[in-house]
C-alpha cells in the first residue's frame, strides 16, 4: 500500500566546493559538486562559488600571422625572455606591449621552445617543430639561430636534423621524432652527448662498447610515431601515437633501453602527454587518464582522471594539454571544439573538472598553448594565440575576456527528490553571498515531474558598503575598527511558485565584475 507523507516543511542548502560531476544520476552526486556547469573557479582553500579567472589579451604580433608556437628562456641570473611565433616570423615580447622581431622561420613551422627545454649551462633555450620544417635551433636571449650539430667524433658535421621533441635529462639534450638529413624518422630518439647538446649520432645503439657519455640513439619499440616525450619518475617516459607508453632505463650509453610502461595506451595528439608535478596524465580519445593510477592499479577506470564528466568529452579527441605548476592545473583544449577543461590537481575530493566557454570573439581556438614564464614578473601561466596574431595569457589579472566580455559563470545543483514519491511546493529560499560589486544572479528552479517547467527570477546583489561608525578621518574612520564591515556576508531572500516531484536549481551570472557565493538554500514543503 502506498505510504503517505507530510505534509512535512524540508530544507537543502546547496554549498560549492567541487566542480562538474555529469555522469551519475542527477540525485546521485556530491552537494558541492555540480551536474552542468561552467566558469567557475576551484580552490583548495575557498569553497564558495566564484567566476574563473579572465584571459587577458597581451598584443598582437606585428604582422598578424598566425600564433603557431612559443619559446621561453630562463637564465642562471633568472633573466627571462619570450619568444612567440607568427607565421614565418619570430617575436620577443617584453612582458608589455612591444614585439620585437628576431628571426624567420618556415610558415608552416610549430616551434616550441619549453621550459624543458632550456640548457642553463651556456643559458640557451632548445627550440624545436611539430611539424618537422624547421631545423632545431636556440635562443640566448639576443639571438636566434639553427645549432649546428657535429657527428659523434665531434668534428664531422652532422648535416640537417629536426625533432618534434626535445627533452634535458641526465645531463642530456634527448630528441625524439627526427628528420635526419631528408628522412623522416618518427619512431627514432636521439639521445646527445653528455655535457654537449651539439653532438648526436645515428649509428650507435647503446653498448658495453660505447663510453659512458657517448651519444646514442634507440628505437621505440612498437614502431610507431612518437608524439610525446616528458621527464618523469626519475627518468623519461615516452608515448607513441595510439600504441604505448615506454620509460628510459638504466644511466649511460652502454646500458639505456625503452621498458614498456602502459601497453596500448591509445594516447592521440602531438600535445596530449604532460608531466604534471607527481603524474603523467595523456588524453585518449574521449578521456583523460592518468599515468600513475593506470601503473598502480592497471588499466581499469581509476586511471581515468575524467570519468566523472565522460558523457562531456566521449567524443573528444586530439587533446592539447598544458599543465601550470604554480596554480596545479591543467588546461585541456579538444581539437576544433569552442570550449575548454581544466583538471584542478590540488582539490583532494569531489570532481576536480570545470569547463571554459567564452563569448570573446577567440572562441578558445587555441593555435598554439604552452605553459611559459612571463618576462614582465618571472611567473608561469598558460599562453595561447590565435590565428589573426593575438597572444593571450590564460590565468589574467582583469575580470573580462580580452579586456572586452564578460564572463557568464554558471552551476547547476544536483536533484533533490523527497522521499516516498512526493511533491514538493511552496519553495522559498536565500542567497548568502559577499558583497562586492552590484549585480544580478539569474536564479532558475527547474522542476522535473510530467511536466517538467522553469521558473526564473532575478535576484539583484548589493555591492559592498562602509558606512562608518562615529565617522572619521582617524581611529574610527571607515577601514578601521567601527566600519560597518563592507566584506561581510549577506542574504537576499527570494520565493519561486511551483509543484513538482522534484527540482534542480541553476545559478548564473553574467558580469564583468567579481563575485562570491557562499551558498543558496530552499524551504520547501514536501507532501503526497
């Protein structure tokens, strides 16, 4: 016999904390997480709802061309310097608004010059091309030239060589997916002379009969197409486009060898592979998994970073990935697509996904994105372009999109359901939140039952007040101790009519200006 209820007066208060968690039922997830959502930022340490961080638009490259790669330098002295590529021309940025330029390349060209790549015994940065046009080449800080690399007798001029990848290792300048001399070698790595990046060779494979500090080369063992290479684990761990992961093992030209890591990875994209502090995290086709859950626990869901948003991103492939280690995230670009993700590696709990969308003109179609330090403060974020010229600094110091848009920030709750198969009515509720600025939060109740519906209210946010306290210009002045205390929390009370067999609450926010959102909670009555 059905059992009756109420009618009984209930209460949620929706908190925040956690990012997108899409792929379990709706009345299934974390309160602080949320079932859709996206510009929205996470933080260790502050669990209200707040707007992610805006990019900023740095400049345009002179001759408009197309952002197709980057390179950054960072000198024993702690000198930094930034190179960015425009179609066939190289630019140095100085952190402000000059690009000044330094050299030409091949317009087909995607140079990268990472910060894994810098040499700081001469103080030089390793440039190399995804797209294999170019020659590798260096940067000191003033100039821009192809290195002229010898044969493993130190003498003999090696001739023409090109690499995709470029990691400094043991003391090594390591390459991998080469040209060698009009010859196209993807499964090949190149490891350099100790101590001298200029000498490399072809011939010799490790041996016992080479010395130590020998150069040396090695093939990926499931032959196929490398397409990333990072230092990882007290070594190198390389990939190879859909096949495996392998590590470098042992320590001297007469004992490395490529180990096999993780079989069949399936990792895809020249970008999709990151060392991200205490992990190796790639991008598959329609995941992002992670190395150090697949080698613990073997290949089983744990070793995917993404399944809590895998209905989001089953049909995304062609990851680009770029890890900043001074925030813990990682920004995730599926190729073609108007959207973003960003893996926030510090959260230890809830789902740590949030998703950018932007209504700047950029689209987020990203050309070129790379983690790099800028010259103006010596720090690390995340650079991309686009392919009019424009260079944007993804972690910026405004509150709008390229200076120009605003941010629409939005979170949908989980489903709060009564029990027993009731309905729910008579719905009031609040708001808690900081004052900052004046602004609107766009509050939708959506109702599930036979007839699903919407209910929309606006309600507006007050800005920040200091209104004094015996006012004055000394003790009791307005910043000081009888302030009314402009920052503390608020409440905005609000009443949404409906019936329904249950509801989610969707909050919005389209500003350009910032805003804090402690938590918003519903009264409801609940009968049947």
């Amino acid at each position: 016999m059905p059992q009756s209820q109420g009618p009984d007066e209930l209460e949620v208060v929706i908190k925040f904390g956690g990012g997108i968690h899409s792929r379990s039922p709706e009345d299934e997830i974390d309160i602080r997480e949320c079932a859709d959502g996206k510009n929205f930022d996470l933080d260790l340490k502050n669990k209200e709802f707040v707007p992610r961080a805006a990019f900023d638009l740095i400049g345009q490259v002179p001759n408009g061309g197309e952002i197709r790669g980057f390179a950054t330098l960072q000198k024993a002295d702690g000198t930094v310097s930034f190179l960015v590529q425009g179609g066939a021309t190289v630019y140095e940025w100085d952190g402000a608004a000059t690009f000044t330029s330094k050299g030409t390349v091949s317009s087909t060209a995607k140079l990268r010059g990472r910060k894994e790549h810098n040499w700081q015994l001469s103080d030089k940065v390793i440039i190399t091309d995804l797209n294999l046009q170019q020659p590798v080449m260096e940067w000191d800080g003033s100039t821009l030239q192809n290195i002229t690399f010898l044969d493993s007798d130190g003498s003999t001029p090696f001739g023409t060589f090109r690499a995709k990848y470029c990691v400094i290792d043991n003391e090594r300048a390591i390459f991998s997916n080469i040209h060698d001399n009009g010859t196209n070698y993807p499964h090949l790595i190149v490891g350099a002379q100790r101590g001298d990046f200029t000498v490399i060779t072809n011939n010799n494979r490790p041996s016992s009969s080479l010395n130590e500090g020998d150069p040396f080369f090695l093939i990926q063992p499931d032959y196929r197409s490398i397409n990333g290479m990072v230092s990882a684990f007290r070594g190198l761990v390389t990939s190879s486009k859909g096949g495996s992961v392998y590590q470098l093992s042992g320590a001297t030209a007469k004992d490395f060898a490529l180990e096999p890591l993780f079989s069949s990875s399936g990792i895809d994209g020249d970008e999709s592979f990151a060392y991200t502090d205490n992990d190796v995290v790639f991008g598959r086709q329609g995941r992002i998994a992670s190395l150090v859950a697949t080698e613990k626990y073997g290949d089983v869901s744990s070793a995917d970073l993404s399944d809590r948003i895998f209905d989001k991103v089953k049909d995304y492939n062609n990851w680009t990935l770029a890890y900043n280690s001074r925030n813990q995230r990682l920004y995730c670009f599926p190729e073609g697509l108007t959207e973003a993700w960003i893996h926030h590696q510090s959260l230890p709990e809830f789902s740590k996904w949030a998703k950018i969308t932007t209504n700047h003109f950029s689209a987020m179609q990203q050309t070129a994105v790379m983690p790099m330090l800028d010259p103006s403060d010596g720090l690390e974020y995340v650079f991309w372009g686009d392919q009019n010229g424009n260079v944007y600094r993804m972690e910026g110091s405004g509150l709008t999109d390229g200076g120009t848009v605003n941010i629409e920030s939005e979170r949908l709750s989980r489903l709060f359901v009564p029990p027993h198969n009731a309905s729910v009515f008579d719905l009031q509720g609040w708001v808690r939140y900081r004052r900052d600025s004046a602004m609107d939060l766009q509050l939708s109740v959506e109702f599930i039952g036979k007839d699903g519906f919407t209910k929309k209210i606006t309600i507006p946010l007050q800005e920040k007040r200091a209104t004094g306290v015996y006012y004055g210009a000394a003790y009791y002045g307005a910043a000081h101790y009888a302030a009314s205390g402009a920052a503390r929390l608020s409440t905005e009370d609000f009443t949404i009519p409906g019936q329904s067999a249950g509801f989610q609450v969707r909050a919005t926010v389209n500003s350009e200006k910032s805003f804090s959102i402690n938590e918003i909670g519903v009264k409801f009555t609940a009968a049947s």
